[in-house]
C-alpha cells in the first residue's frame, strides 16, 4: 500500500481524471520506497572509508541501481523502436545514471539485430532557466517537475520526434507535479539523499550508493 499525501488528491492540483491517472501510473510503474523503510545498514556493504560516520543509512545499494536501469533500459528500447536516440545528460547529478543507462542501452542493442544510432549531450542548467521561485536545481532528482517542464520546452523548440525522460528518482514532495518523467527507477521518501552522483556540496558524488546523509555528515559538510 502506498501512503503519505503522494496519493491523496488535496496534494494533486489535477483534475478527477488526472488524479486517477498519476496514482495508477505511480503504482504500476514505480518501485515504490515507502516512508518508513528504515535502508540498510552501511555495515553490509563497502564505502569509502572518508564517509564513515557522515551517512545513516543506505537506502538504495549500487547493485539495485545497476539491475533496475538495466530493464529501464529494457523498456526504453521497447518503445524507441528503429528511431535513432539523441541523449541528453543533465549535468551534474545525472551523470552516473546517464553512462550507466546509455551503456545498457548499447549493449542490448548489440544483442539485438537493430543497433540502434546513439549520439550524446551534455547541459548543465542554471536557475536562470527555472522562472522564479528559484530554486536549487538537482540533475538527478526530480522533485516537483518545474526543472523538467522548463527543460522539456527548450527541447522542444528543436522539434524532435519523440521526447521522453528518464529519471532515476522521483521524490515524494508535498507540491503538485508539474512533470513526471517516463521512465522512473524509484520513488523515494522527500529525505535528502547523497551518492551515484548525488552531492551535497560537491562531496559524496564519489559514493556508489544511494545514501541518507547523517547529522554529523551534513554539519562536517556545511558550507
Ligand atoms: N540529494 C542531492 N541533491 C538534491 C536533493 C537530494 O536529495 N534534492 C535536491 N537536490
Ligand atoms: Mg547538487
């Protein structure tokens, strides 16, 4: 079951229909990380030994990450067909997701008797994009779906044939969507995360996992 105001239509500012829609969506599509799940110990796993004491907990480990952008890449090339793919990374929390989901796409391709074109850009999005309220941009996340609403109608102007995103996580925030991705690979409690890119103030990019940032770590940190 899901629970938390996700799914109680005072936090969607949608029609009946559209209510209905996203809560369909989210529960057949989304592996769903509830609001209580504890994450596992950081003492089953290995990680940099600079981070000891500056996280909580893991909440999504590598392998989890690696296995479920595997058949996320699955997915995609299910519904590409024959279209070549033009990537657009965003910069720089989505780096680590982007490499790892085009690498998969590649080789599916290859084992495939299509191969499919690949060309890859890079951006990098300022808050000047994002009309106001500005506010901290994350790459990786998508949170309320401005970010991405904004970004979409830039990429739009250049008239492709089909758009679709790809994100990695979708937090469970109290506002309205604005935008949800196509492809998700989790939704996650609104808890500030680190690793597999993720950062807080440039540090834990270098963290393989997905992580709960601790106290100590956020104060050690603080800029
Ligand atoms: N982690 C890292 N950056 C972020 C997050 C987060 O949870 N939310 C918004 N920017
Ligand atoms: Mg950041």
């Amino acid at each position: 079951m899901h629970h938390g105001p996700w799914n109680t239509p005072k936090a969607v500012n949608y029609s009946n229909v559209k209510i209905e829609f996203y809560y369909v969506h989210f529960s057949l599509c989304f592996h769903f990380i509830n609001d209580d799940w504890p994450g596992y110990s950081l003492d089953l796993f290995n990680y940099p030994t600079h981070y000891s004491g500056d996280l909580d907990c893991v909440i999504i480990p590598h392998g989890v990450i690696m296995d479920r952008t595997e058949r996320l890449a699955r997915n995609i090339m299910d519904d590409l067909g024959d279209h070549d793919i033009v990537v657009l990374c965003v910069l720089k929390g989505g780096y680590q997701f982007c490499a790892d989901l085009v690498e998969r796409i590649k080789a599916l391709s290859r084992n495939s008797n299509h191969t499919i074109p690949m060309r890859v850009h890079f951006i990098r999005l300022r808050s000047y994009l994002v009309s106001p309220p500005s506010r901290p941009l994350s790459a990786g996340i998508v949170g309320t779906g401005k970010t991405m609403e904004t970004l979409l109608q830039h990429v739009k102007a250049f008239k492709p044939k089909m758009i679709k995103v790809a994100g990695l996580l979708v937090k469970r925030v109290q506002h309205s969507l604005a935008s949800v991705p196509d492809y998700v690979g989790f939704e996650i409690p609104n808890r500030f995360v680190v690793g597999y890119a993720l950062d807080y103030n440039e540090y834990f990019r270098d963290l393989n996992h997905i992580c709960i940032i601790s106290e100590s770590g956020k104060k050690k940190y603080k800029v």
